[in-house]
C-alpha cells in the first residue's frame, strides 16, 4: 500500500482515539511521503496510552500540517520525498507496524547513505513546527526533587560538584523527617494544581504514603512484572533462543498484559509507561538507580509535569548484564556507596532533563542526601555557587524556592 491508498477503514485495527484521530485526517495523510508517514503512525497508533502534553503535542503537529495548503505541504514534505525507500519497505507493512517500519527505515538510511540527508530534513521540519506551535508556560513553576544516598552511613565522596555552580550547598541540614516534608511537599503541589499526570513520585525501594493525585511509580512494587521480564530476556538469550535481535522484537512487541498487567484508563497509560521504561532502557529491569534515572527522564520528557520527586534507592552490587540475567544470586547483594555516585549523578541529569521543559528560568530544584546534613538548592530567587552553613531544615529551603 502507498499513502494516497490510505482510506478511513485503513485504521480499523487502531486503537479507539488513534483510529479516531487517524481518519479524521486521511486526506493529509494521503499526502505524505513514505519516508514521514509511518514515523507519524508510529505516534498516532500509541494515541490512547500517551500523557496529556504527549496527545497535545501530536495534536498540535496535525493542527499545522492541516493548516498549510496542498502545495505547502509538498513543500515542507519534499526534504523526505526525495529520500529513497527501498521495494522492501514500500512492502512492508508499515500501516499496521509502523514501530518496525522506523527501525527499518533507520537501518535503510544508514546503508544507502541517506541518514544526513533525513537529519536535516528533520530538524528542519521540526524547526518549522515549533515556530508554528510555540509552547505555553506551565501554570506555575515547576519543582523537581532529587533524594539520594539511601543507606550509606559515613561518607567521602563530594557531593553535588556538577550542581553547585547552579545553586546554594547548604551543609547543615536537620535531617529529621526529610522524606515526609518532600513527600508533603509534592502532595501540596497536587492538591494546589489538580493535572492528569502532573505530580510524580518515583521510587527506587518501597513507596512512602502518598495520595492519588500524585502519580507513583515504585521499583519494588514492578518485582513481579520485572522477575517475568528477565525470565523472558533469559530463555531468549540462551543457546538456541535467538539471542539479541530476537530480544530487541521481543521487547519493543510487549504489552502489559503479557507481563501480568491489567487496567483501563489512566492505570492502562501508567501501565504502558512502565513498560517501555523496563523494555526500552538498558539494565532497568536490574538496577534500581538506573531504573529512577531513566524513569524521571522519561517523566519529564514525556509528562512534562509540574512537580517531580525521585528518591534514589541501594542498587545491587555492578555486575556484568550476563551474570545478571544468569540470576547470579550474588547480584542480591546491595551497593550503598556505588548507588551514591550513580545517584549524584542522576540528580544532575534529571535536572538537566527537566532545564529542558517550558518555563525553565523559573523552574525550581533541590537535591538531599537523605539522612544527612548536605542538600542544594536551585532557583530563580538564590545565589549560584553559594555556601550556606546556617542551621535550617528542608522546609525551609522549599519555602525559600517557593
């Protein structure tokens, strides 16, 4: 099938809202050359699971494309109508999978010498999007939340040095009750702004108390789903499984309930987050700080949500991904101080990703080592590179970002 072939019964497989969405626009779609077209399905047949400034976004890049005429939009379009896609791909089934169609295409473009040409078609695209569509501000300032340290008692490894330039390193912190005043924290922010998917507390160990308004994703809690994961991951790498390409289908074909998942409505679309963070990111499934840094990546880029709190957890002890997957039983072993480093250094990356959302020069962010006196503070309204030795709680540095 070519896109100008497409009809509204093209979509009749699609989830409900994307084959809603889908057919309602046949008419541009027909218009769209086969080096764009599935890499847009790709985006609609995922309609229904997507996050709200996800559904916005997508819906917003249909808003422009329908807005050009016929003409401007072969003008847009001809960077990617001039790419050449091979009778294999024309063949593929890209309607209904556009998912590997794309990796397809991917791996077409490398070993044609067309993937230069397709990068620039796409920053180009993307350039004009945006212009088009510019972002609004988000209701009020964003707040993310770092809790690092768990576990680890005297420690020597300097803390924050990435961060430090951007704020204020307080050094005498009363520790008493610090998760309970975060975790308050991000349920006064919830219960202040009411979002779908908005607020998210995510947790490398054993979730606190927090109310449903808050969005809660706990790595202890997906055990069960996890342990059927690695089981699956295992029997494919074994002699005679198929080994690493038939791990990469496997993974980007699963579903929640192929792991035990079940739910309707906003419980399906956590669910399907959870998933893609355990099949998409490397050693999520094992590694529980990793599993918190890729999660709050995730969140931000996807969600776009006004407050975060991630609290880093003891991973086990780094073993190879071979020894893991064998299910070593030395890999039980936690990692306290190792987990501190990679946890230092997931703070800085969370708040890089979130630097990156709309309103990022009023957003607000504080990192903790939980248990201990040291905690940095970055906003709007404190000094950069500063060093506060006066005594204070954690209370009162979130009103002072406040």
């Amino acid at each position: 099938m070519l896109p100008a072939e497409l009809t509204p019964e093209s979509f009749a497989s699609y989830p409900p809202l994307a084959r809603q969405l889908a057919s309602s626009h046949v008419s541009l779609l027909q218009q769209l050359p086969l080096s764009f077209l599935p890499l847009l399905l790709r985006e609609v047949i995922a309609y229904d699971w997507k996050f709200p400034a996800e559904r916005r976004d997508l819906d917003n890049q249909f808003s422009y494309l329908t807005a050009l005429s016929r003409d401007q939009v072969a003008q847009a379009m001809a960077p990617f109508a001039r790419l050449h896609v091979s009778d294999d791909l024309i063949r593929f089934d890209w309607l209904n999978s556009p998912q590997q169609f794309s990796e397809k295409l991917t791996a077409h473009l490398w070993a044609s010498h067309q993937i230069d040409a397709f990068r620039s078609a796409s920053i180009e695209y993307i350039s004009k999007l945006n212009a088009a569509t510019p972002q609004a501000a988000p209701p009020t300032h964003r707040l993310g939340i770092a809790i690092v340290g768990q576990g680890v008692g005297e420690n020597k490894y300097p803390l924050f040095r990435k961060l430090r330039p951007q704020g204020v390193y307080f050094t005498n912190v009363q520790p008493e009750n610090g998760c309970r005043i975060l975790l308050d924290t991000v349920a006064a922010r919830a219960a202040a702004q009411p979002l779908p998917f908005g607020h998210w507390y995510i947790d490398g160990g054993s979730n606190e108390p927090i109310p449903a308004s808050v969005t809660s994703v706990c790595y202890t809690s997906l055990t069960p789903v996890r342990t059927t994961l690695v089981d699956k991951m295992r029997r494919v790498m074994q002699p005679g499984g198929g080994g690493p390409e038939v791990l990469r289908t496997m993974l980007a074909s699963m579903r929640p309930e192929d792991l035990g998942m079940t739910g309707w409505g906003d419980t399906a679309v956590l669910n399907r987050f959870q998933i893609s963070i355990l099949t998409e990111g490397s050693g999520t499934q094992l590694f529980s700080t990793t599993f918190v840094q890729w999660s709050a990546r995730e969140v931000l880029r996807r969600a776009q949500p006004l407050t975060l709190l991630a609290r880093f957890a003891p991973r086990v002890r780094e073993q190879s991904m071979r020894e893991l997957l064998a299910g070593n039983r030395q890999a039980t072993t936690p990692d306290p101080r190792g987990s501190l480093v990679d946890a230092d250094m997931g703070s800085y990356y969370t708040w890089i990703n979130q630097q990156r959302l709309p309103g990022a020069d009023q957003a607000r962010f504080l990192v903790w080592f939980e248990g201990h006196r040291e905690a940095l503070a970055i906003g709007p309204n404190l000094s950069r590179g500063a060093v506060e030795a006066n005594p204070t709680d954690l209370k009162g540095i979130v009103d002072r970002l406040a």
